[in-house]
C-alpha cells in the first residue's frame, strides 16, 4: 500500500504539473499585454511598457510560467491587479463558504441516491424502478441554473417557503446557521447528483445481487434487510466511491452555476466576476484549483476502493 501511495503521488505530481503549464500558456494566448489589461485601453504605451517591465510580463513566456512555479512553491498564487489584493487571501476568503455548500450538497444527494439505488435494484422493473429511472433522466438532462430558476419559480415565489437569494454571511458554516436561506442553493446541487449516483448505485446492486454470496445469505435465511445491509450494500457503493472521487471538480463548476443564480458569495461567484473583470491571476488560481480537486479525487477514489475492497491487488 506504501509503495502504490508514493507512485500515486508522483503521477499526482506531474498531472499538476502539465495542467499548470497548459493553463498558464492558454491564459498568456488569450491576453500577451498584461499591462494593458490592467490598466485598461486609455494608458499611454509608455505606462503599459513600464507595468509590464516591473511585473516581468516583458519577458518570455517560458520565463514567466518559471517565475510563476517558483511563487507557487512558495505558497504565492500573485496577485489581483484588480482587486489590488493577494490571491490566496482572496480564495481562503471564500473557499470555507464555497467547501461547505458543496459538502452539503453532495451529503444530501448521497443521502438520498444510495437507498433510492438499492431500492430500485430490489424491486427492478417495477413502477418505482421505471419512475425513478425516467425522474433521474430528465433531472441529469436539465441544466443547474434552470433547476434553480424553477425552485425559486415554485419554492420561493409561488410558495414563499425559502429566501430567493441564499445568506450573505460570511461565515462558512452558514449552511448550519441559516439552512432556511441555503436550503434552494444546496438542494440545486443536490438534485442533479441524485441523478448520476442512483443510476450507477442501482446497476452496482443489480450486478452484485446476482453474486453467489447473496444467494448464499438468503439461503442460510438472514432476513432479507440484513442481506442489504450487512452485504450489499458495502460492495455495492465501491463504484460509488469512485464515481464521487472523480466528480468532486464537478462540484466546483456547479458551485459556480449556483453561487451566480443564488448571489452567494464564494468561490464560484469570485470566478465570474474576475471574468467580467479579465482578472487573470485569480482565472489562473481558481483553474488550478479544479486540477488540483481532480487529482486529489481520483487518488482518493483509489486509496478508498482499495482499502475497502481487499479483492484488488495493489501492483509492487
């Protein structure tokens, strides 16, 4: 296990690596005069040359992305020209809020997906299994914002059940504090993972009651909640685990989808409105926080699984 840890790290390594250099360059593509971005279309060439000379951009690019590893060895992200602010204080401004909601939405879709799967595995083919099956099609079929319009058309406007506009506090933990003005946000979240997760839970259990230790379960006369519990339903949620692994980044764009039509203030609404701004430096620090989620995910997923399936033999 040591071993696979320390190659999986490597590869994490080096996976980091590529897409920061591939972010980096694209970024340098879209806009090759940083200094005219910041300091807009009315700066005189002279003030463009001397921004670009004292912030390095006046170099070749190669040069820069060096510079630019070094920073981030270093724990620097840069700087928002913008906003005139660190970009690391500006993500741990935000992340907390951004974590929490994704945490929230992802407890609640797993929550519901993995018994609603089990359920319509066991009773396969019938009217809850179809109904479940086309709800889940149209709901994975339909895009975030729309959900989200359509909850605040029906729970917030028709009945004024939930707040239209999620908190505004700055506390991370406002999904506790203030479930009622977070409740539209997290469920919008929630809903299109119920989706995925149920599907792969229900085919992971149709797959594994066919296995010869359910058969053997039942014979020996366990009760049937016991067979789904105390068997199933642990070697039917490893492709689930995988599956959550890789769809953490996922999380991060529909933060984004969620955050802008609900005005919560985290990551994802930081992302937008450093678009609008071309505020480059933190484009370049939110994406990289996606590949970092998607490594982190997939090395997670595949620590998990392997711990929890002790048939896979890890490779020495």
């Amino acid at each position: 296990m040591t071993w696979y840890v320390v190659r999986r790290l490597a590869i994490s390594f080096l996976v980091l690596l590529g897409i920061s250099a591939v972010v980096f360059f694209l970024l340098h593509l879209v806009s090759d005069n940083p200094g005219r971005v910041v300091l807009g279309q009315r700066a005189s060439p002279e003030a463009v040359t001397d921004f670009n000379r004292e912030h390095g951009f006046d170099r070749p690019v190669v040069m820069q992305y060096v510079s630019y590893l070094g920073q981030l060895v270093q724990g620097d992200l840069g700087r928002s020209y913008k906003l005139n602010e660190n970009v690391g204080a500006l993500l741990r401004q935000n992340a907390g809020r951004s974590a929490m909601l994704s945490l929230a939405g992802l407890i609640l879709s797993l929550l519901i997906a993995v018994p609603l799967g089990i359920l319509q595995a066991v009773r396969r083919n019938s009217l809850i299994d179809r109904g479940a099956t086309a709800a889940s099609y149209v709901l994975y079929a339909t895009p975030s914002f729309l959900l989200g319009l359509i909850l605040i058309a029906v729970f917030s406007q028709s009945l004024p059940f939930f707040p239209a506009e999620a908190s505004q506090s700055r506390s991370p933990w406002v999904v506790l504090t203030d479930p009622g003005a977070m409740a539209l946000p997290v469920i919008t979240l929630a809903v299109t993972s119920v989706a995925v997760f149920s599907q792969y839970q229900r085919s992971s259990a149709l797959d594994q009651l066919g296995q010869d230790y359910i058969r053997v379960a039942r014979a020996k006369g366990l009760p049937e909640r016991l067979v789904l519990t105390r068997h199933l339903l642990r070697n039917a949620c490893l492709p689930l685990i995988t599956l959550v692994g890789t769809l953490i980044p996922t999380l991060l764009a529909g933060n984004l989808i969620v955050e802008s039509l609900f005005n919560y203030p985290g990551l994802g609404l930081l992302f937008l409105n450093s678009l609008q701004r071309e505020d480059y430096p933190v484009l370049l620090a939110y994406t990289l926080i996606g590949g970092v989620l998607t490594v982190a995910g997939n090395f997670v997923a595949d620590i998990a699984v392997a711990a929890a399936d002790r048939r896979i033999e890890l490779e020495k």
